[in-house]
C-alpha cells in the first residue's frame, strides 16, 4: 500500500452485457464496455462468441462461439460477485443481451436470465451475422424469439429486426410505429425500433412504445451510411441510463442523443465502415 492509498469505497451502478467480441473495436462487448465506462457504470462482460471480420472475403464474418461451460462459468461468477444475495453494495440488477449467435448459447443465457432477479434486460436482437449458414441463423432467430424475447424488459431491434420480429414491411414512420407496437404485444417490452439510415427522409427516426407512450425520436442524419457500433451503443446506453435509473424513455432520449453525438464523432480505419466514438459526447 502506498501511503496515499485511502479505503473508501465507490459504489457505482453495475450493468452486465452478455455480448459477443468484434475483434475491430467497433462493435459488440467492446461498445457495451466502452458506452458503459463514459455513461459512469460499472461494465461486466460474459463472453458468449468471437467475431473477426475477414478481410479477404468481404469483411464477412468469421464466428467462433464460446464453449457453454465457459458461458455458464461466466454468469456463474458474475452472479456470485454482484447478483441478488452477493452482498456487493451495488447490486447487479441491469443486464444487456448481445449477439448469442448459436441456440445453444441461447438456452445457456435463458437458463441463467430465468434464474437471475434482473429488474432490467434490454434485448439487443442481433439476428443475423453475415457468413453465416442460414439455415443455422433461422434455428438461432427462432430461439431468440421463443426463449430470449418474453424475458425482456427492453427491446431495441433495427429496421431488419423489427420486421422480422413484427412481420411487417417497414416503409416509414407510420409502419416503423406498427412494428413496435406489435413487438411490444409479443413480447411485454418497452420497444426502441430503429429506422436509422433505412428510412427515407433527412432524419434518423426511432419510435419508443412501452404500452403506453408512444414517442417519436428524431436526429438529423449524420451521412446516409450506416456506422457500426450504434445499434450496440444505443442498446448499451439504454442499460446504462436503466442502471442508474433512468425510466425507460428518459433511458431512450439519453441513449439517442448520445449514439448522435457518437456518430458525428466517428472513426475511419481500413475497414470500408466506420466506429462510432463513445467518447462523441465529450
Ligand atoms: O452490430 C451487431 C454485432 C453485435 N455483436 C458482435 C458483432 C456485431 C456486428 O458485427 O460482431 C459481436
């Protein structure tokens, strides 16, 4: 111990995020980390793949999942540290769910979410990974919607997601609005349905629904190329905001502004898409 060294403890709040790594930084548990650190939570990763994008073929992705004792052992020992019952000052309450990617990992996290007292699961459905088998990606976006989707508190799917989970064509504003609706039927959920750059128009529209409030998000688009990380970091803030306590649509508000002030703030590398920077904000 140096002799500056004080025994004060901090307790900021907890958030988790079951998530794959993006080996560029850009996307998966390395955004939720990253998004959480700058919103003041404490970040807690579970490991459930690895993705590295393959420069020869595309950028498509190369998809390893991790083994499910290892998952298991993950949830095992983060439940342990700060879950109900641990006796950590900042109880972890607030979880985020990522890319699963394979059904087995799917019953692994739904096992543990049933099990756990999340007062919070914000659903991120990533639902298809480019390169992978589809019919492999079908079995895993059944799964999803079957085993992960009725555990939700919080759900933020694309403009692919929110027809895929709604069963509508999503064209504009209006039918974006029904697709969140309907997924809040299916699921209980607050609804953050992303338009982003697929809607026509000069603004980045999002529509929120819990049930009772229905909202309108918009943001001037910044480009007309979509960057990635911001469906990760827009999840992601969502579970920080929830964490610290924020109701679902101060949670939603707060998670739009920061992924703007991200994206005008992006990052270009050799890849032919650019990261969002969560430091934007600053
Ligand atoms: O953006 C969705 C996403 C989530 N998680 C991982 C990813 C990606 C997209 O590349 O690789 C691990």
């Amino acid at each position: 111990m140096t002799s500056n060294a004080v025994d004060t403890q901090t307790t900021p709040a907890v958030a988790l995020t079951i998530a794959g790594s993006e080996a560029t930084g850009g996307a998966g548990a390395q955004a939720d980390l990253k998004t959480f650190q700058e919103l003041g939570v404490f970040g807690i990763v579970n490991l459930t793949c690895i993705v590295s994008f393959d420069p020869k073929d595309n950028w498509n992705h190369r998809f390893v999942p991790v083994d499910q004792q290892v998952i298991a052992d993950q949830l095992e020992a983060t439940t342990a540290a700060y879950g109900a019952g641990s006796g950590a000052p900042s109880v972890l309450d607030t979880v985020k769910i990522g890319m699963l990617g394979s059904p087995d990992t799917i019953s692994t996290v739904a096992t543990a979410l049933s099990e756990g007292a999340f007062r919070n699961v914000v659903l991120d459905p990533v639902l298809i990974c480019k390169g992978q088998e589809p019919g492999h990606a079908l079995d895993t976006d059944q799964a999803l919607k079957a085993q992960i989707l009725p555990l939700a508190t919080f759900v933020t799917p694309n403009h692919f997601e929110a027809e895929s989970l709604s069963g509508l064509e999503i064209t504009d504003v209006e039918s974006l609005t029904a697709a969140a609706v309907r997924i809040h039927e299916l699921s209980g959920a607050a609804v953050l349905a992303k338009g982003g750059v697929r809607l026509a128009g000069p603004d980045a529209i999002d529509v929120f629904y819990d049930g009772e409030t229905l909202e309108v998000l918009s943001a001037p688009k910044v480009g007309d190329v979509a960057v990635s990380g911001a469906g990760c970091s827009l999840a992601a803030a969502v579970t920080a905001e929830l964490a610290k306590g924020a109701a679902p649509l101060e949670a939603a508000r707060a998670a739009k502004d920061f992924v703007t002030a991200g994206i005008r703030n992006r990052v270009a590398s050799g890849a032919p898409f650019d990261a969002l920077w969560q430091g934007g904000p600053r």
